[in-house]
C-alpha cells in the first residue's frame, strides 16, 4: 500500500483554515489505498533556525508522496523533490514586507520551495498569476484547485430580521477591511457578529458610532457553525485573499452574501453574492442597505448560492486531489 503524507504548520488557535480544508481530503474515500499519515511540525515559522529545526525533524519522515499543505512551503526541502506536492493558498506574505525581508521570504516561502517542487497547487487563478508574477515559474507546473467547502457548515433556515440583522463578519486581519466597514454601517441598525482578535482602538470606533457588536475568537467548528445559523447576512469585503473560504460557507449555510467585486472573491462568489468595491464604504453600506430591504434579491441570491457550492464539494475537490497523487506516483522512481 502507498503512503501519502500530509504535513501542516505548528497549529495555531487563531489561524486553522488550511486544517479546515485538508481534513476533508485526509478522511474522503478518494484515499481509499493509499496509507494517508498526516505530520505537524514542531516549531512556528518565526526566524530561520526554526525553518531548519522543522526541516531536519521532517527529514526522518517516510513516505511514497508528500504534501506540503500550505504555510510552510520551505518544508519541499526535506523530501525528494519527484515526490513533493506543494500547496500555496496565497501570495499575501509577499505583499505585506519590503526591501530585503521580502526578497528573503520570497525566496525561501515561495520562489526556491516552487522550484523545487514536483507539482504545485493553488486554490483560484488570482493565487496563481501572483505565484507566476513572484516566483518567475512556469504557469503549467501549477493546478488550480479550489478550496471544499467543510462539512462542519450546515444550512439552517431562517427568517430574515430586516429590523436588526447580525450581520457576521469572518477575520479581523488588515486585509479584511474592518475600517471601511464600520465607516459603512454608521446609522444602521444592525449587530455586528465579528469573528477574530479586535483590538481597543477598533472598539472604540464601533461605540462612538453606535454600532452594536459581538466579539469571539478560537471558535471550534460546531461554534463558527452557530455563528452562521444565527447571522441574516455575511459581510466579506476583503481587499485580497487566496480564496475566500467564508463566501462559500455563507452559501452552505444558506446566508446572504455581500463581498469584494475583485478576485478571486467575485470568481469563487460567482453571481450568488452582492459585490462590492472594497475601497468604498459607500459601495459596502448601499449594498448592505438594499440586502436588508429587498426581499426578493436576498432569495435570489440564496438560491444561486446553492447552485454555486456544488463545485466546492468535498469529494469534488478530493477526486482533482487524487488524479495528482497518481500522476505523481506513476512517474516517480
């Protein structure tokens, strides 16, 4: 029987989407004859003694493949190369240094790690032309594979409170646009449900604009679950993503979804979302206003929902998994 390892970052509580994505994969039947193991490293990415530290405990791991599956890419240099898949959910690391930090973690995060790899995978079109533009590497060596949509997210009816709707709001990181969207909801009635780390200061702007809010964090999935059974709508007005995960959740769950007309949001949303321009809290509070006041466009919006998650099912996306590993497996010595 072959062996198809999967290797993850050190868990962290605030950061679990890639866990999320792989578990389905990891369980599916599509691993039926393969011996799936799955190996955590020890030690968080933070300097490069830990990089090496995570690599040297890597190198005693066997296996017939093995699957980088996100966050850690310089862990390809533990394994043979002809055996090595790597999974890039985004360039957004890139983005967020300069000079010669970013020219350090492009190298060692992205360029060398995408090189080096057998295959490549990333989760929209958008986390591709970003792992071209950066890496310099051939567009060919990388699969689009999208994110599944988890299991753990259920769809549960509910009525509409166009009154007070909690609008829920997934991530607190810059990119999620959390500014703009209280400059947006000043003056409407709503309780923001907000799912992340928010500091004081960002408290204080949600009470002097008198925006009733929630706050949690380190949600387990039957948590985040309860979370989207009792928002009306989900507001994700990102400025960039690799994927978008919480727009095809809120379809499974049967939510009303408002998120960023730029990709890959408006390609993973298709046109079961309202799309916005993220830079304009005008865009986001003129699409929240008519969200909460039409009717027939919020159902027409739910139904197509449910119609666009079906390519994002877990057995879906496991099969494109599967036809890779072959691949792999069939040319490798």
């Amino acid at each position: 029987m072959k062996t198809l390892c999967f290797v993850f970052r050190k868990k962290n509580p605030l950061f679990f989407s890639i866990e999320k994505v792989f578990e389905p994969l990891i369980n599916n039947t599509i691993v039926s004859g393969w011996k799936a193991i799955a190996i955590t490293v020890p030690h968080y990415s933070t300097g490069i003694p830990a990089l090496f530290r995570n690599i040297f405990y890597l190198r005693k791991v066997k296996s017939d493949i093995f699957h980088i599956t996100g966050d850690i890419h310089y862990a390809v240099f533990a394994f043979p190369r002809n055996k090595t898949i790597l999974t890039i959910h985004d360039c957004v690391f890139i983005r967020q240094h300069k000079g010669f930090k970013r020219w350090l973690m492009n190298c060692l995060f992205l360029k060398w790690p995408v090189h080096y790899s057998a295959y490549v995978t990333t989760i929209s079109e958008q986390s591709k032309f970003d792992i071209v533009k950066y890496s310099g590497c051939d567009p060919d060596k990388i699969t689009v594979i999208p994110d599944p949509v988890s299991a753990h997210i259920r769809f549960s009816p509910k009525e509409f409170n166009s009154t007070q709707p909690v609008i829920l709001f997934i991530g607190s990181t810059p990119n999620k646009n959390l500014d703009r969207v209280l400059e947006a909801l000043k003056g409407i009635s709503c309780i923001l449900e907000i799912v992340g780390k928010v500091d004081d200061e960002k408290k204080r702007k949600m009470e002097q604009a008198g925006i009733r809010y929630r706050i949690s964090a380190n949600l387990t999935e039957e948590q985040l679950n309860a979370k989207y059974t009792e928002a009306d709508l989900v507001l994700f007005p990102s400025l960039f993503e690799g994927f978008g995960l919480p727009i095809i959740e809120a379809q499974q769950a049967g939510r009303v979804v408002i998120t960023s007309n730029k990709s890959p949001m408006s390609e993973v949303a298709g046109t079961a979302a309202c799309l916005v321009n993220p830079l304009d809290a005008i865009s986001i509070r003129e699409a929240v206003v008519r969200v909460i006041g039409d009717e027939e466009y919020r159902a027409n919006l739910i139904k197509a929902g449910f119609e666009n998650i079906r390519k994002y099912g877990s057995s879906a996306i496991s099969e494109e998994y599967g036809l890779l590993y072959k691949k792999l497996i069939s040319v490798s010595p």
